[in-house]
C-alpha cells in the first residue's frame, strides 16, 4: 500500500498566527519543532504544511489526529523526518504504513509540505 498527502499554504499566514499567540504554537507545533524554528516563518509554515500532508495520507485530516501526534524532526544534516505519537501512530499501524518519507520546499512567499508512506 502506498498513501501521499501535500499541502500547501503562505507562509505570512502562519506567521501571522505564530507571533499572535502561545497557545497557537503550542497547540500546534513540540517544543522540539519550536526550537528548531526559533521565530522562522518558513520553518514554522513547512511545518505546518507536513503535518497536513501527513493527516491526508493517513486518510483523516486533522482531528482524528492531533497537531502534537505529527512532529517533523531533522537528521544530523538537517534533513526532515517524521516522528509520530499517539492516535497518529496507532492509525499508521493500522493501515500498515510503516515507512514514511517527507519533504519540505518554500519559495515566493509559499511553503509547501509532502508526505508518502508505503507498507515496505
């Protein structure tokens, strides 16, 4: 089996949203994720953007899921993984998604996020 979501979204919107509120970024983003981001728009957008496209393949959208449940994490060279908990976890065994891959692009004020998962 094979799942992909993608997302899409402006990265002055979450920005937006980042800088009005704690409880924004702490509802949606780990302290992990919010210390790697450290205030950047871009990193917090593609983000957001991942976490979305992970909730589409796991075929719910958020709210099955939570935002917390969907982290993206760096390697050592700063490449993104992801890294689930929870509800998200359990749905991802269950439909026998075992491996996930993701990616990240900003450009033109936009960030995009992509996730593919397969049983292999």
């Amino acid at each position: 089996m094979i799942a992909s979501g993608v997302d899409i979204i402006a990265v002055d919107r979450v920005a937006r949203a980042v800088e009005r509120s704690d409880t924004f970024r702490n509802r949606v983003f780990t302290a992990q994720e919010q210390a790697y981001c450290d205030g950047n728009a871009e990193r917090y957008a593609g983000r957001w953007a991942v976490k979305e496209a992970v909730a589409k393949a796991l075929g719910t959208g958020v709210g099955d899921v939570t935002w917390l449940e969907i982290e993206v994490v760096c390697d050592e060279r700063g490449k993104p993984e992801l890294q689930l908990s929870g509800a998200a976890a359990v749905l991802s065994a269950e439909k026998n998604l075992l491996h996930w891959s993701i990616s990240i692009a900003h450009d033109n004020g936009m960030a995009i996020g992509y996730a593919v998962a397969t049983d292999h």
